[in-house]
C-alpha cells in the first residue's frame, strides 16, 4: 500500500521526516481488528511529535515492547470504508462507512477487566501516535471497538476532521465528575479559532454553557465567536505570561498579580457581571497554567490535555489549596464518551469545523505549518481515498 511514512532517520521537521513510500506491506489483523480502507485522515499535533521524534521516540517505544516495524504510519482520525474484519469482530460489516475514535487498549488489561475507565489504564494509548498503522495510509489497522457510523450528512473529509479533537473536548468537559459542564457555566477556552477549541466551544453552548476563549489576534477572535463564543481576549494584550515572579520578588509579584487581575476583568466584562470561569479548558501549559488557575473559580476546574506552550508549569498553590480549585488531567477517549460525541456529531449538533482540506501528499507540509502554529482555523483534513465535491468547504 501507499503510506505517508516517518523513519527514525528523518526525525525533525515534519515536512522533511514525513515522506510518501509505495512499497509498504498491509497490516495483519488480529481477531478483534478492522482494516479500514482510508478516504479521508485528520491532522493532529500529535504527529508533529511523532516527527520530531520529541517528546517521545514512538518508532523506538514500540520496539522496545517487541514490535519489529522500523517506521511510524500516524494519523488518529479516520473516515472511510471497512475494507476487512478479524475472526472475531461482531456487528461491524464489510462496506460500512465509518469513522475511527483514537481510544487504543488492551482489553485483557486487568484495570479494564475490573471494570474501571479504559483511557487510564496502562495499557491505553493513542491510536495513530503510540500505535502504528493509522490513517496517513490506503489502509488502517485499528480496533473494533474503535469503528463508530459515519454522520450520513457529512463528506469523508468533514467526517474525517473533528474526532479526536471533538473526543478529548468531550472527555475535558464532561468526563471529571464534580466538575462536568452544567447549563449557565462560564467556560474559558484557550485556543477558541483551532480545532480543540472550535469543538470545546459548542461542547459549552450544547450544554448550555458560555465560552470565552483566548487567541492571539482579532481575526481569530472572530471566527471563534461565529462557533459560537461570547466573547474573545487576544492575549498579546497581556504581557504576564510564563512563570510568574517567585512570592519573595514583591514587586514582581505585585506586576505579574496586575496583570492577572486584568486578564480576569476582561472575562467580566465579557461575561456582563462579575463571573469566574466554573471550568478553563487548557492545552497551551507552561505559558498559561498559572493564570488559569489564578481566573478560575473557587471550587472550579482547570482541566488540560496538552502542553504546546511547554510542560513545565508553575502553580501558585495559595489559589489553588485555599480556594480548592483542581487541576485536572485528561488524556484521550473512552468508548462511552466517543459514543456520545459521535452521536452529537450524527444529529448535526456538532459542527467538524473543516477549516481546509490538503491533498494526500501534503500533509507533512500541513503539519510543519501546524508545528509553527500557522494553522488557526478549525481543522485540517488530507484526502487519501477520497475525491468529493464538496470536501474543502468551510463548515
């Protein structure tokens, strides 16, 4: 089969690591796996990692366990048909057209036989990132329980665009009991014009939430508020952000403490009354940790998924313990959650926020533009099996 392949040897730029191989052998299956022939594949900033061989060598990790592919297939969304099935996948048939969740187990995990959330066991991983075989290829290998239907009203790029994003967003929100999004919810999203974000704000809006959201320029601010947020802050209006001055640097304190304040009257004023956010909806990190957890309310949540600014967050803990605030990690999908997304997906309540689609062979330059944060609008789509009038359109 054709696949878009990365090889240790090429670790770095994604425009260079990424490169198109005719010769690649099509995956086995085992009995409870699915071939899917590939129509249409999201891009995700987890393969920008997987190119650069940082934070996490993928190639070398799934060596170490035994695997003997010496290159990475990644992509971890997915429309197409279902080309093949293991002996012994039940209820999924040859022809049917559908998408793939990225939530990747072992379902003999004894955390998951016991009943508790696949996504935190240790043996879940990323589908198309840790796993190999994902959807930058004619074919992928993946899970059956994995094999969700495709909306009837969406083209295969449209269908192919939100579902990991629209999963994690899912998980982010409404996965972490005490701290679920509730109807009159004000929610600050951080990203609001890119493909999490875009997904987290109707999230908010379908449970009757409000998203304020966090960009870096009038236009983005824009876009986000025609997804559906109330208001936007462009961030470079602000200039308080990374590790905030240690307590003994009074002045520095007093500084950075201005600024958040600032940052937080902004929210206010957006929102019309005096009104923290009940949930920030994080993955920049290291930039902007310490303010969301500064704005958030009391009893509140801060809830994140990435760390693209840096991983390396500094948290004033006297807003964090006194006010018992949380800071919530949340990673990937379970099958309940990717269900229920779907389903929203499936009755048109969700947008996949298209933003454009890219031929088959330049997806590694879409995702160099992706690692230099020049992608801003919703999501960004690769045709593979795919040729449709329609895909491309602004959803």
């Amino acid at each position: 089969m054709t696949a878009l392949v990365v090889r240790a040897e090429r670790f770095g730029d994604p425009e260079q690591a990424f490169q198109v191989e005719t010769e690649v052998p099509v995956p086995a299956l085992g009995p409870h796996e699915v071939l899917i022939g590939v129509k249409a594949a999201g891009v995700n900033y987890n393969n920008v990692w997987a190119a650069r061989g940082y934070p996490v060598d993928v190639i070398g990790a799934r060596q170490r366990a035994g695997e003997p592919e010496d290159f990475h297939i990644g992509g971890s969304d997915a429309s197409g048909i279902v080309y093949a099935t293991g002996s012994e996948v039940e209820g999924i048939e040859i022809g049917d057209e559908v998408i793939v969740h990225p939530g990747y187990w072992d379902q003999q995990d004894p955390w998951i036989a016991s009943g508790k959330d696949p996504m935190i066991a240790p043996s879940a991983q990323i589908w198309g990132y840790n796993t190999n075989y994902g959807s930058f290829a004619q074919f992928a290998r993946v899970q059956a329980h994995q094999v969700l239907p495709k909306a009837a009203h969406l083209s295969w790029a449209e269908a192919a665009a939100p579902t990991l994003v629209g999963t994690t967003a899912y998980r982010m929100l409404h996965g972490w009991q005490g701290n679920t999004v509730q109807p009159g919810d004000l929610v600050l999203v951080w990203g609001g014009s890119g493909g999490l974000g875009t997904q987290a704000i109707q999230l908010v809006n379908q449970a009757g939430g409000q998203a304020v959201t966090v960009v870096s320029d009038d236009e983005r601010g824009r876009y986000a508020e025609k997804i559906g947020a109330i208001g936007y802050i462009d961030r470079n209006d602000y200039g308080h952000w990374g590790v905030p001055p240690l307590v003994d640097d009074r002045a520095g304190q007093k500084e950075w403490t201005s600024e958040a304040r600032r940052f937080g009257k902004r929210i206010w004023e957006i929102a019309g009354e005096r009104k923290d956010p009940a949930i920030v909806f994080e993955h920049p990190g290291g930039a902007t940790v310490p303010t969301s957890v500064f704005v958030c309310e009391s009893g509140g949540m801060v809830v994140i998924c990435a760390g693209t600014s840096g991983y390396d967050a500094m948290v004033d803990l006297r807003y964090h313990w006194t006010r018992q605030k949380r800071l919530q990690g949340s990673h990937g999908t379970n099958d309940e959650q990717a269900k229920a997304y779907n389903d929203l997906v499936r009755a048109g309540e969700i947008s996949p926020c298209l933003g454009r689609t890219v031929r088959f062979d330049e997806l590694p330059q879409a995702h160099a533009a992706m690692g230099r944060g020049e992608q801003v609008f919703g999501n960004v789509v690769g045709l593979v099996g795919a040729v449709d009038e329609h895909d491309g359109r602004s959803a």
